[in-house]
C-alpha cells in the first residue's frame, strides 16, 4: 500500500512519522525542501538570535530507521485523482491514498508593489533574507550621506499585529537597544532605529484575550514600538509604505506578516475548494468529492467539528493532532475499523513579546510576564526535532540573552529580495 505525503510540516512530519510504524506501508514524503523546519522560531533566525540549524532537521535523517519511508525531493505541479499520479518537478509518484500537506504562503492580497518589494516572513529563506536585509541597511546607514537616507535605512515598518508581527517588533526593538546603537552609530540620526508595526484589526494579537493583547500593546509601547491600529497598508511605492488613511512612511524595509493563503493543488475539483483557497474536507479530513484523498493541516477547511463550525485556527496543534488522527484513521481504513472524527483539543496559545515579556492564553486562565517567557521557553524546546538541536537552542538562548549580544550577525548571503528598486 503506497501513501504518498505532500509537505513535510507539522502535519505531514507527524503523519509520517506515525505511519512509519507500519511496516505493511510504503510512506513517501514530498517536499521541495529537504528538510522540516519550526515556523515558530523562525522570526529568531531572522533577527540573528539563533542558527538555521537549530530548527531544521534533515528528513532523510528523521527517518533513518525507518526501513519502508522514502523521501522525494521536488515541489507539487498537478494531481491526476483519476490515475492516481502526483507530478512534481522532478518527476511523477503514484499512490494508493494521498495527503496534502503542503500548509500556506504569503498573502499580498493583490497588492503588486508589496509583493514585489517587502520581505516575507514564512520560510527559512525568508528569515535569511530578512535578516541579510537589515544588516545590509545597517551598513548603509553608516554610509549614507544625509539624515534622511539614514532615516530611510533605519525605519522598519512591520505589517500585521499577530504572534509574528508582535514577535519580530519585539525582538528588533530589544536589538535596537541593546545591540545596535552600540554597533551601528551611524544607523540613524538619534542613532537608533524606528520600528512601526500596523495592523488593520483595533488591536494586536487579534486571536488572544483582551489581558494578552493589552500586554502587548504596553510592552512594545514600552519599548519604543509605534503601534498603528485600525489601518493597513495600502501600496509601497517610491520607498514609501502608504496607508489607508493616506499617511505615509518612507522606509526601505516593509515586512509582510499580514496574512496567508493556502497553496495550490492543481489538479482538484473546483468544488473542493473552499474560502482562502483552502481544500474542503469532511469529519475525517477527506476531501469533499475525490476518492482516496486526503488534506491535514493549514491548507484544510473542516466545519464538522461543532466547537469550529467556520473552520480550525491555522496553528501548528492543530496540524499536528489532524496528522496523527488521521494516520490512526488510515491503518482503520486498511483494517476495516470504523473512523474516528476529528475533535480539536484547544491547548490554548501564547506568543513571546520580548526578553522576559510573554503572554499565554490557556482555556481557562491567561498569565504573562516572565513566568509567561520561561512557559514559551520550554513549550517550544520540546517539539524541536533532534536532541543535539534542543541542546543547541537552550544553550544559545542561555548565552545570547545573558550577554545581550549574539555573534550571528553576519551578511552570509546577500539578497535584493525587500530592496524598494523604485526608491
């Protein structure tokens, strides 16, 4: 029996990994990377507090043991559901029940100028990009010629207000004071960075309680953020981020963390797909109207569960409890058992605002401060794939926020990808 997997998140990496189980099976996972990374630390990857290394992990390595797993390296161009075939970009795999996996991407809502000139904030790619970006306008500012162009070089605006906007604004402004008015006097004019982060909801964190949003909101504020509610960005244009109220900024650095859509699966029915381009399923994550297809994770609507009639949060529990249901739902399949319906068990949420400021929303209480931050610590050490990895981020998130000074700020790569050419 050949189950074939596309995407290798944390859907698809906890599907996978259960399936492996069953030697009666043959898993193949797609992927057009070759290796599972945590998006929840990528932001840190960016800001240069962690290395790439520590939140990836090789698939081939993963699953080493694993005798009836095989890896196919390629990114998904079409479904045949008729002959069962995946074509990929290095070549075709059957199946005899396939999985879609493959998550979101960036939305620009159709905005041209942004998608073609801000900096992303989904992949490893994005983070490296992001964070060659800020080093790069780093060094310009200690060149430019004029106030307004270290002004321009050292103005970051951030949109979007959730856990990643919030994250990012945060850990640049702990930067901004306690790394680079020491590296970068010629940064800016007061020798420090502007950091603005907008959102068009009235308030950050959108998902959380009233008592972590406020927190937030104080924090930044705190710490220098300036904090643009009830207004989105409307185009960046000639180096400058114009508003929907008509007001402008001119920066050259515009992070996009503003929403997400699901990716693509060429080769469905349209009547399989749903709001946010997102693949239709029934109570068991089968897609509406396909035989033998399935879709887990971000990229799937389920309305069955009655405590989600409009569909599940796009968060990672969620990923992971839909793949490993879903793997005990296939060996039932095989084995002829009855199905068991998806019920999302809501473990609450949290996001880390800056060093020693966090908020955490359980389904009964909400805490924050710094018992918040040691909680977001240990949640996110320990779905980290790989002991040597999990060593390597407490000891270097040990390191870096006992010396207020990591040493990864280096331009290993350089982009022009968030470069305003119009500017």
């Amino acid at each position: 029996m050949n189950i074939v997997i596309v995407g290798g998140g944390f859907a698809g990496m906890n599907l996978a990994k259960q399936l492996s189980k069953n030697k009666s099976l043959n898993i193949t996972l797609i992927d057009k990377n070759n290796y599972h990374f945590f998006p929840p630390l990528i932001y840190q990857v960016a800001t240069a507090f962690i290395e790439t290394s520590i939140i990836t992990y090789p698939f081939r390595k993963m699953f080493s043991k694993a005798a009836n797993f095989r890896f196919h390296y390629g990114e998904l161009k079409a479904i045949d559901v008729s002959e069962k075939v995946v074509s990929t970009s290095s070549g075709e795999v059957s199946y005899d029940y396939l999985v879609l996996a493959m998550g979101t991407e960036t939305n620009y809502f159709g905005m041209e100028n942004v998608e073609k000139y801000a900096v992303p904030m989904k992949t490893i790619d994005d983070a490296i990009n992001l964070r060659n970006h800020i080093l790069r306008n780093g060094e310009r500012a200690a060149q430019g010629h004029s106030d307004a162009d270290r002004e321009r070089f050292s103005t970051i605006v951030i949109s979007g207000g959730g856990p990643t906007g919030v994250e990012l604004a945060g850990m640049l402004a702990y930067m901004n004071k306690k790394i680079l008015a020491k590296e970068y006097p010629e940064f800016s004019p007061n020798g420090r960075m502007r950091i603005v982060l907008v959102d068009m909801a009235p308030s950050l964190l959108g998902p959380m309680s009233k008592k972590s949003q406020q927190e937030a909101y104080e924090v930044l504020q705190d710490m220098g953020v300036e904090v643009k509610l009830n207004t989105g960005v409307k185009d960046y244009v000639d180096g400058k981020v114009i508003f929907a109220d008509g007001s402008t900024i001119a920066t050259d650095t515009l992070i996009w963390s503003s929403g997400v859509i699901a990716k693509e699966a060429p080769g469905l029915p349209k009547e399989s797909i749903g709001r946010g381009r997102r693949i239709l399923v029934d109570a068991y994550n089968k897609v509406q109207g396909v035989d033998d297809v399935f879709a887990i994770g971000d990229i799937c609507l389920q309305t069955s569960d009655t405590a989600f009639p409009n569909g599940h949060p796009q968060l990672a529990q969620v990923a992971i409890q839909q793949g490993k249901l879903l793997a005990k739902n296939l060996d039932n399949i095989l084995e002829k058992r009855p199905l068991e319906a998806f019920k999302y068990n809501d473990k609450g949420s949290m996001a880390i605002i800056t060093k020693n400021k966090a908020v955490v929303d359980l389904p009964k209480f909400t805490f924050t401060g710094w018992f918040a931050w040691l909680t977001w610590l240990f949640i996110h050490i320990i779905p980290i794939a790989g002991f040597r990895n999990k060593i390597k981020l407490v000891t270097g998130w040990f390191w870096s926020f006992l010396t207020n000074n990591p040493s990864l700020r280096l331009i290993i790569r350089p982009n022009t990808q968030g470069d305003n050419k119009s500017a």
